[in-house]
C-alpha cells in the first residue's frame, strides 16, 4: 500500500515537474517575442502545441507570431482556429479585427473589409477597426481601377504602339513641311554670287554710253573757240 502511494507521488511530482517545465517554455517564448525575437518565439509555441490544447491553446500567440514574421497565411490558419474557441463578443471582434489585418497586409482588401465589418458589428466602439476599413475600402478601389486600366490594355494592346507610330508621323510631316518652307525661302531669295543675264548687261552698257555722250557734249559746249553747232557730235 504504501508503495501504490509512493508510485502516486512520484507522478504527481513529475507532473508538476513537466507543467512546470511547459510554463516556462512559455514564458521564454513570450520573453522572445516581446524582444521581437519572432522565429523563436515561433519555434517554441510550436514545440509547446499539443501540450498546450489542454491549458486552452496558444492558437493566438503563434498566429501573432507568424504576422510578426509576415507569413501571413499561416497567421490567417491560426487566427481561425482560435476564433472557433473564442468565448466572447469581445475576443471575437478582436480576432477578425486581426484577420482582417492579414488579408490587408495580402493584398486582399475585399476579404479585409468583410472581416472588418463583423468585427465592427461584434464591437461597435472599435475606432481602430473602422481606421481600418476605410483604408481598405480606398485600397480595394484603387485596386479595381488599377484591373480596369490592365484590363483595356491587353484588350487593346496596339493602342499605344499606334499613337507612336501617328505621333512619328505626324512629327515627319511637319519636318517635311518646314524643309519646303525653307527651299521656297530660298528660291525667293537673290543670290549674292549670281550673274546678269547678257540681255540685261547690254542694256546697263547702252545707258552708261548714252550718259557719257551727254557728258561730253556738254563740255564741248562750254569750251570756248569751239562751235555750238552739236550736228556732227556723236554719240559714243
């Protein structure tokens, strides 16, 4: 009898012993995440798993841990199993609160603002979940005009590739007008260097010649001794 009670007491200590031990992996754990130590604080809540579903799980404390890590599905597996033992109105909001902050760090606003809104329906008085709905609600928007513009370029992908070639058209166009311009210019323009026809240079010859004659006649004239009789004057 006495043995059957000291074999109870044994096991009693050494339950002692591993609970124990579990609660200080724990604490060494929570110290790692608090020190922003994520991986093993990660490592250790996972070491701890099983043993943990009896002290009502550590479901959170590793979805906190892989967000902080940025592994945010597995962050969104954890956040669910823990919603599913949640005991409170209160729990609840905060954990689609943080389950809407998984799918917005994804990229998947439209799974964000639903999680937002039963949050907010669950906690009504949460300004920081509704900070973060609108932010989703803007980013969603911007997300589907951002599909839209994707959307008309691959239905149209020759679009931009046409108004280059008619902006490069258009450009040699006008260079092509402004060399016409510039020829017509000067065409119209006298050059410095050309000659005179010899139509016209006959022409100059017969005037000047005309002018020396004038010339001359005019100072036989009025030298004296001489006749003023111009009859047999010639014009040179």
């Amino acid at each position: 009898m006495n043995k059957f009670y000291f074999v109870l007491l044994i096991g009693f200590f050494n339950q002692i012993g591993l609970a124990q031990r579990w609660v200080d992996s724990i604490d060494v754990a929570n110290r790692a995440y608090k020190n922003k130590d994520y991986r093993t604080a990660d490592r250790i809540y996972n070491s701890q798993y099983k043993k943990a579903k009896t002290k009502g799980g550590i479901d959170e404390e590793l979805a906190q841990s892989n967000y902080r890590q940025r592994n945010f599905n597995r962050a969104l597996h954890y956040y669910k199993k823990k919603l599913g033992g949640a005991k409170s109105n209160t729990e609840r909001a905060r954990i689609q609160r943080n389950i809407g902050n998984s799918l917005f760090e994804k990229g998947n606003y439209k799974g964000a603002i639903d999680a937002y809104k039963k949050s907010i329906r669950l906690n009504p008085n949460d300004d920081e979940t509704r900070y973060n709905l609108s932010q989703a609600i803007r980013q969603n928007q911007s997300q589907k005009n951002q599909q839209q513009k994707n959307k008309k370029k691959q239905n149209n992908p020759n679009k931009s590739k046409n108004n280059n070639q008619n902006q490069q058209k258009n450009q040699n166009q006008q260079n092509q007008k402004n060399k016409q311009s510039n020829n017509k210019s000067n065409q119209n323009k006298p050059s410095s260097g050309s000659k005179l026809p010899k139509k016209e240079v006959d022409r100059k010859l017969d005037q000047l010649a005309k002018k020396e004659g004038e010339t001359r006649r005019k100072l036989n004239k009025n030298k004296p001794g001489k006749s003023t009789d111009n009859s047999n004057d010639k014009d040179w």
